[in-house]
C-alpha cells in the first residue's frame, strides 16, 4: 500500500503536463477492447442485415445470386409476397401459434412460479429440474414429441384413449386440423419453465413485508394475491410477455423438425415460409423481402417493449 | 404419531410432496425417450406400452449410437463448432463487456443498444443473407461458417451477460495496478479478468449449450456429410429410420447427455444466467 502512494502523487502532475495528448492516446487503445467485436459484428450482423435488404430490392435468383448481379425491382418482391395467399396464412398461423403458445406457458408458468414461491425442502432442485426441458437441444425435443403424438404407437394417443377422451387414437401431426395444436403443445412445454424461472424472480422481488401488514388487516390469502401480487406483478408479466412474443414468433426449429412446415402448409408459420422461399424454392429476392417483413415486425414489439417499460418505470 | 404429521406439516413436506408429483409429470418425456431408447425393436410396439422396458436391452445404442458412423461423425462436429462457439464468444465478448461498463467510452450507450437489437435478429433471417456472404468468401461447408454464424447469436447474449459482473468489481483494486505502471491491458487480464470467472463460466456454459443444441445454421450453410452437426444428422435420421423409435430416441438421449452433464455440473451459474439475461438491461 505504502509503495503506491508516492506514484499515486505522480499522476495528476504528469497529468497536467499534456493533458489533451494523454486522453487521446488512451482512448484510442481503450477503443481496441470493443474493435474486435464491432468488427465481428458489422461483417456478420449488419452486413447481412444490409444484403437481405438489397436483396429484397432485386430479382435474386440461382443464376444471379452469386454474382451479385441480380436487377433492381423495386418493391416487386414484397408485391409479389401481398399477393401470395399462402404468405397470408402463413401470418395467421404464426399469430395463432404464438397467442396460443404464450397463453398456455405464462399460464402454467405463473401457477408453478406461485406454487415454487413458497420455501419448501427441495425446492431448489425441483425447480431445477424443470429448467431441463427448457435445456433439451430443439432437435431433441421435437423428436421426443413427434414420437409422443405417433398415430399409431404414440403414448399420447394410448393416454388419451384409456382415460376414454378419445375414442380412436389420432395422427396429430399428419391430420391439418390437429397438426399446429400439437406443435404449440411442444413448444409450450419447452416454454413453461423459461416464463416460470422469470416470472418467480419478479415474485422473491416483492417485499415480505407488505403481505405480512395485508395479513394483520385481515386480508385472506385470496385478497393479498388479487390487490398485491397480480398489480405488482404487472411490470414483469409485461416483460415476460412480451420476451416471449419475440422468442415465439421466430420459432422456426420445432416446427420444422416435427412437421416440416405441413401437412400442406397447415403449419408453414412465417419463419418456415422464408426458410422455403430461400432454402427450398431458391427464390432468394421473395425470401429476403420476407425475411425482412419479420423482421420489421420484430422490431416492432421490440419498441413496444421498450414503450412499456418505460412507461412502468415512469408511473 | 400426531407429533410427526405435525412436523411433516410444519417444514413443508408436504408441499414437497406435491413438487415431486408435479416435476415428475412434467419431465415424462424425458422419461419416456430414455424408456424408449433401452426398447428392444419390438416392445415399442407393446399396447398398452410398458413404462420401463423389461428387460432393458441396449441394442439401440449399439446400432444407432455407438455403431453408427455417421452419428459418431456428427458428435465430434458438434463437439468442434460449440468448443469454438465458446471460445470465439468469450474472447470477443470479454474486452467488449468489459470497456462498456468501465472505460467510458464516446459511444458506449450506442454500442449496448446495438447489442439489444441484434439480438432480435432470428436465426432464419440471417441464415440467407449468411449464406450469401459465406459463399462469396467461399466458407460454406466449413467450421469455421457454423462458428462464426453460432457466435452472431452468442456474442450479444454473452456481452449483456457479463458487463454487469464487471461493473461489480471494485474499481480501486485496478486503479492500483494501473498507478504501479500495468497497461490497461495487462490489468485487464491479470486483475479484473479473474474476478469476474463466474460471468465467464457463465457465458461459457451458454454458449457451450446454444451452439450444441444449434439447428438453423446447421442445417443451412452446410451441405457436407463430414461436418454437419448431430442436430442435423438426427433430423436427417428421422426420415431414414422411420418407426424404429427405439434408435431414434437412443440418439436423441445421447445429444441430449452433454446437455445434462454441462448443466448437473454448472447449475447455480446457469440458472444465475438465465434470469439475469432476460431481465437486466
């Protein structure tokens, strides 16, 4: 300690001396801890950000795509994907597959954050465990319930049948009515213990305290959870919602691995709907226009986010 | 006897109890694919189907697993992209986090936000455009694509994540080295780095496990048998096995294995991780 002191003096007046010169030079060498990673970012982020919005703008094809060569049209691309009625339903489908997804995982998340909420042996490690089916890799997952929903040999189907809900098994996955329910059933289970592990930690932020006086008011466990904990869990529900809106929309793994986007196109969701335009159509110019269309609705929720957060802080 | 129903009330077991039931129904499919996977090929067709397979027979391990080359191929990929997922991740995301929260920089605010948006980019969005860029710099069907392209998802994650630990450290413990004549670099490395390793297990864990379990990228910008990931050569086998669920499921519980163990050993980091990632800002 006492051999850092006469140095210590030292600083300001060499300071003094050249004051501009010194900021300069270290600020330049303080810049080249964030250099690598901007670099990273612009050739591997922006960059591709910036040719998927060229390439929306141009007739990219298999010919053209690699010379970059392709010839501007204008708003051509996303005229053409307005016009395309299975674009269309690729929007409802992914709305309906995020409305339901969110609604059944906060739902449940909320039940079991509340339930975890209280000390308990072993609570910690039960919680754990839940986070495990949120770890599984997609591939791995989406197989396991492609295997559950079997027709013929699938465990949900023998279930369901022996506890006389149904009376024939079903082909979840190959029959078009059944066939999205049974991917938001995946997605929700992969789903819960995401929003509950959020969702408890806004639950232990809540003081104690303030239970405890609704307590000596009177008030019953029913009352403390309607007047306390729904208003004050307002600002994380938010959060948590609208995290999820983002994470939802863009599934595209799941889905692909347990349908492929079918049966005919009953569960193309928007991200499957570019994958094919690029990947299986090859028609990269259509596909990056609307690759840019989710992406722009995105971003989107993403200012909402930021809107209510806001505006929580705020009030 | 009415003494211990009161002390089985009092410290909770019976909420205990409960919790058991409920992650026991909820981890079901996972109990099932293993139940599944230790099947011999007939069983799995048994109405109604026996919840542990009796008796257990590890054939589908030793066909489609360990006798599989193809898989075994594919495992020693996923192995290559995550170890250099993690390592590109950390060693861009380390310096980075740590002049964002300490160095003051001009521009620094920007820079986070930048990071928050590119992290709303979707994998299928920029698949395409990666795969256009990745051709011109003739790098599709390489490591070195999956790893750059798992490092886009990881890097921005891995930055949020860890300013805040570097925020956390006392700024006179560096201050001092810097008076003693270190470089900011050298204090960067010697001092600060090592009070921040829980961030870096952290950020080393998650990368580790978004890149093992990676599918989009995978299955986009790589068309060579040699290289693709185990998550692209399960899906592949999918359609090639067809009903034989016994194998398929013995291959799904081997790519999930590193998962469980990587998270058995680094649970308090990952939890830790996961709730401050998504509520932090």
């Amino acid at each position: 300690m006492a051999r850092a002191l006469p140095s210590t003096a030292a600083v300001p007046a060499a300071a003094a001396v050249r004051p501009r010169r010194r900021v300069r030079r270290g600020l330049f060498a303080d810049y080249l801890f964030l250099l690598p990673a901007l670099l990273f970012i612009a050739v591997t982020m922006l960059y591709p950000v910036w040719t998927n919005l060229r390439m929306s703008l141009h007739d990219v094809t298999v010919m053209t795509f690699l010379r970059d060569n392709a010839p501007f049209v204008g708003l051509q691309n996303y005229r053409d994907l307005l016009a395309d009625p299975v674009f269309h339903k690729a929007l409802g489908l992914s709305l309906i597959f995020t409305a339901g997804s969110l609604a059944f995982q906060f739902g449940i998340g909320f039940a079991l954050a509340l339930f975890f909420n209280r000390p308990f042996p072993g609570n910690t490690t039960l919680r754990a465990l839940l986070l495990l089916a949120w770890l599984l890799p997609t591939v791995v997952s989406g197989s396991l319930f492609r295997w559950m929903l079997d027709g013929d040999f699938g465990v949900v189907n023998y279930a369901l049948v022996s506890l006389g809900l149904l009376d024939d098994g079903r082909y979840w996955l190959i029959e078009p009515g059944t066939a999205l329910a049974g991917t938001v059933l995946a997605n929700v289970w992969v789903g819960i213990p995401f929003n509950m592990a959020l969702l408890l930690a806004g639950l232990q932020g809540i003081p104690h305290t303030l239970y405890e006086a609704a307590s000596v008011d009177g008030a019953t466990g029913w009352q403390r959870f309607r007047s306390l904990t729904l208003p004050l869990m307002r600002p994380v529900s938010l959060s948590v919602l609208l995290l999820g809106l983002i994470y939802t929309f863009k599934v595209f793994d799941l889905i692909y691995i347990m349908t492929g986007g079918g049966p005919v196109d009953a569960t193309t969701v928007l991200p499957i709907y570019t994958y094919k335009l690029t990947f299986s159509f090859f028609r990269f110019g259509d596909g990056a226009a609307a690759a840019t269309l989710l992406l722009v609705g995105l971003v989107g929720v993403a200012l909402l986010y930021l809107w209510a957060a806001r505006r929580e802080e705020a009030s | 006897m009415s003494t211990a129903v009161a002390r089985f009330r009092r410290e909770g077991y019976g909420s205990t109890l409960v919790g058991v039931l409920i992650v026991a129904l909820f981890l079901f499919p996972v109990f099932w694919m293993v139940s599944t996977s230790l099947k011999a090929p007939a069983d799995i067709f048994a109405t109604p189907p026996d919840l542990i397979p009796s008796p257990p027979s590890a054939e589908a391990y030793r066909e489609a697993v360990f006798g599989n080359p193809i898989v075994l191929r594919a495992m020693v990929s996923s192995v290559v992209v995550s170890l250099g997922t993690m390592l590109l991740t950390i060693l861009l995301a380390a310096p980075a986090a740590y002049a964002l929260a300490r160095l003051e920089l001009p521009g620094g605010p920007l820079v986070l936000l930048l990071l928050l948006i590119t992290q709303l980019l979707p994998s299928i969005v920029m698949a395409g455009p990666l795969f256009v860029v990745f051709s011109r710099l003739g790098l599709v069907n390489s490591y070195q694509a999956l790893i750059l392209a798992d490092t886009t998802i990881t890097l921005p994650f891995a930055v949020i994540i860890l300013r805040p630990f570097f925020l956390s450290v006392p700024k006179d413990l560096e201050s001092a080295a810097l008076v003693d004549g270190a470089t900011r670099w050298r204090s960067f490395v010697q001092v600060t780095l090592p009070l921040v390793r829980p961030g870096l297990v952290t950020v080393a864990a998650f990368s580790f496990l978004f890149a093992w379990g990676e599918f989009v990228f995978a299955l986009s910008l790589n068309t060579n048998e040699g290289i693709q990931p185990v998550t692209v050569a399960l899906n592949k086998l999918i359609g090639q096995y067809g009903t034989q669920w016994n194998s398929l499921m013995a291959i799904s519980t081997a790519v999930a294995v590193p998962i469980v163990a990587v998270f058995a050993g680094l649970q308090k980091f990952i939890v830790g991780g996961l709730t401050s990632g998504a509520t932090k800002e």
